[in-house]
C-alpha cells in the first residue's frame, strides 16, 4: 500500500458511531491494555476523519505509548501505532523529520518480527517510499518501491489490490522524476 494508501487505511480502518462513545470504551479497557491500545486506535481514526489532526496527534502518541508499555518496542502492534502517528503528523503540517524516523522504526519491527516478505513489511516500505515521493526524494524512495512490490508479487499474487497499488506506486515514483 502506498503512503497514500496508508492514510485511507488509517481513515477508514473503522466505522465509529462517535467520540463520545470511543472516550467511555477507553475508561473501561485501561485494565486491559491491547483493549486501551485498540479504543485509542479508533478515537485516532475518528479524530482525523473529524479533521481534529491536533486530536489526533495526542491520541496516537497515547495509543504509541500503550503498546510500547503493553506490548514491547518490536511488537507489530507497536509499528502500526508508530505507522499511525506518522500518517497523522503531516495533516498538522509538521515537518518530515519526526515522520520519517517513525516510518523507519515500524519497518525495522515488521522486518524483525513478521520477516522480510511480510505484506505488512510491503505496506511499511510502502509507506516510507510515499513519504520520501512527498519529500521530492524520488530516488530514495525507487527501492523500497521495488522491494514492496516484489513483496507483494510473491506473496499476494499480481491480481491483488495491494499488488497493483505498489505497481502504482512505483509507475507514479517514475513519472515524478521523469516529469
């Protein structure tokens, strides 16, 4: 999935019936952190959409700090909380320096973890090659391009949406620098 991609998924990874609701499911999960971890996830996605990105900062930086606390600094759900937050610090027009560092963390964690051919290790390398597209550092970004494709070739088959995005992705990669 492309960087783009990335922020559709954050947006759309589920239907919220409201903020208020999500603030009571949080209070009751604090016991159980993976529940605190996933209620903090959805007020993230609510908030955004809400186009409350200051919101939704502070939540993703809580959701990052639970799973780190819950689950450990290499755990998959931890890369998704550093991948979420990376989606939503742009939308504050923060600078790409803070981005990129939690892009490339969330990589090294699948890469460890689910392994190299992982499609979540595609869609992470999808994501840092969109924010480098973003930043015009279209040749940093052609390799992990490659790669995520090659990824999901083998994984997924050619046929699959995650496939023909990365092949997207890395037409649009050429057709930036040629352009």
């Amino acid at each position: 999935m492309s960087y783009r991609k990335g922020l559709q998924s954050l947006m759309m990874a589920v239907v919220l019936v409201g903020i208020g609701v999500l603030s009571a499911e949080t209070q009751e999960s604090a016991s159980n952190p993976a529940q605190q971890w996933e209620a903090l996830q959805k007020q993230v996605v609510a908030r955004y959409k809400a186009g409350d990105y200051a919101g939704a900062e502070q939540l993703a930086r809580q959701a990052l700090a639970v799973a780190e606390r819950a689950f450990g600094p290499e755990h998959p759900d931890t890369a998704t909380s550093l991948n979420n937050l990376a989606v939503v610090l742009p939308a504050q027009s923060h600078q790409y320096g803070e981005v990129e560092p939690l892009l490339r963390r969330a990589l090294t964690i699948r890469e460890k973890v689910l392994g190299a051919e992982h499609p979540d290790t595609a869609t992470s390398l999808n994501n840092l090659a969109g924010m480098l597209r973003d930043q015009d550092r279209y040749g940093e970004a052609e390799p992990f391009l490659r790669r995520a494709l090659a990824i999901d070739e083998k994984v997924l088959g050619a046929e699959h949406p995650d496939t023909v995005d990365s092949l997207s992705n890395l037409v649009a990669r050429q057709r930036c620098s040629d352009g």
